[in-house]
C-alpha cells in the first residue's frame, strides 16, 4: 500500500481570522508540486471546502480532505471531517464531544507554543477528546515547544502526526505525516488510528521561526496581512 504524504494542518487566503495572502487554489497547486497526497484546509472557525475546490484537488491528483481549526473557550483545536454546519466556535470543551466520530480525527495543534489560542493545560485536562497531537514546523534544535507535546502524547498513548499549520506557502514541506493507507478519507483517517503513519519532519532555522513570528506580531497588533 502507498505511503501517502499528508498535511492535516494548513491555511489559505479564505480564512476569515488571519490575512493570508494565497487562495486555496494556489495552496493546492504547491501542495501538489510538494509531491502530496492529500491536504487539509483548517481555516479558523470557517470550513473551507467546497465541490470547485475539491475537484480542482482531484484533477491534480491530491485528496482534499474536510477541516477546520475550530474554537473551544478560546482554543485552538484541529477537526477532520467534522460534522457541516455546526458551529465551529464553541463556549465550552463539553462540547468538543458533539464532533467526537469514528470518521473524524481531534487533533490538539501547536499545544505547547506561546500563543494565547494554544491548549496548553487544558490539552490534559480534555484529552479523552483527542486522537492526535501535532507536532508542528516551526522549531529547531534550540527551540522546540512540540517536546512537551511529545512527552504528553507518550504519556497518553495518543497518536504524533507532522503538520505544518502554514499561513505562508514556504512553510509546506518540511514536517508532514506519511500514512499507509488508500487514497480516501475513511481509509486515511483509519491508518492514523491504528498507528500506520510515520512522522517526517526538519527543524527550519531560527531566521525562519523570527520571520514567522514578526508576521504574527505585525498581523495581531497592526492587522498587517501576513506577507512578509
């Protein structure tokens, strides 16, 4: 069976929160020239996807799967396949259990980082919700909030999978997940939780982990579109 190289993690100009500067579209084309399998769009609290969109995906031989990175008490947490039309900025973690589904996967993004949006405690205190942790990108060797992300994961027995959670196209590629597994979502979503995927992943540099943080400085406070 195929090792399928997987993004469960990454966002595009429709994003409603984050000024991004590529459409979908073009978030696919790279995803595709990256060599790709398959590709989430997790905009915040908005479920970008659409029959244009996925056929697009389709003709170019990638898989375009349903995602969202919903909100819970302020928290940021990654949805596959959730369930349309819910809402997807919710009051309370009791109610992470309305997307709870053997066909959708709960992953706990970026838990560790020092954003106001990430898990943090509330990652333990709700981890019977969750069948993955990320570990995302944005680290090197000197700087790396994803080991205790590691170290809970351990812990908990729950599934690692590499995600990249880019608002820019040069952030693709560098960790990612490949899982053995068919070429459609049920299939996909299975292989993770039976633990049949592996893990690839780089560290970037520390120029590109201060270039990914002025973007967000500049776009929180100043509302600059993330360009930089």
């Amino acid at each position: 069976m195929k090792k399928l190289k997987i993004d469960f993690h990454t966002h595009s100009g429709e994003d409603p929160h984050d000024k991004i500067s590529y459409t979908g579209f073009e978030l696919i084309d790279k995803a595709v020239e990256l060599g790709y399998d398959a590709l989430a769009i997790t905009n915040h609290e908005s479920l970008t996807y659409s029959l244009e969109l996925r056929d697009y995906a389709e003709k170019k031989g990638l898989l375009l799967l349903p995602g969202v990175e919903a909100t819970f008490e302020g928290k940021d947490v990654v949805i596959i396949n959730p369930i349309p039309k819910l809402s997807y900025k919710r009051k309370s973690f009791a109610e992470l259990a309305d997307f709870k589904r053997e066909t959708s996967l709960i992953i706990a993004p970026h838990p560790y980082y020092p954003t106001p949006r990430s898990l943090k405690e509330k990652l333990v205190e709700h981890i019977h919700f969750f069948d993955a942790i990320e570990f995302n990108q944005c680290y090197n060797h000197f700087l790396n909030p994803n080991r205790p992300a590691l170290e809970i994961a351990q812990q908990h027995e729950l599934r690692v999978v590499g995600n990249s959670d880019c608002h820019f196209l040069w952030q693709l590629g560098r960790t990612y997940t490949l899982v053995e597994a068919e070429q459609n979502i049920f299939s996909i979503i299975q292989a993770i939780r039976k633990g049949n995927f592996e893990l690839k992943t780089s560290p970037i540099s520390l120029f590109s982990i201060g270039r990914i943080s002025l973007n967000f400085f500049l776009h929180r406070i100043f509302k600059i579109p993330l360009r930089i």
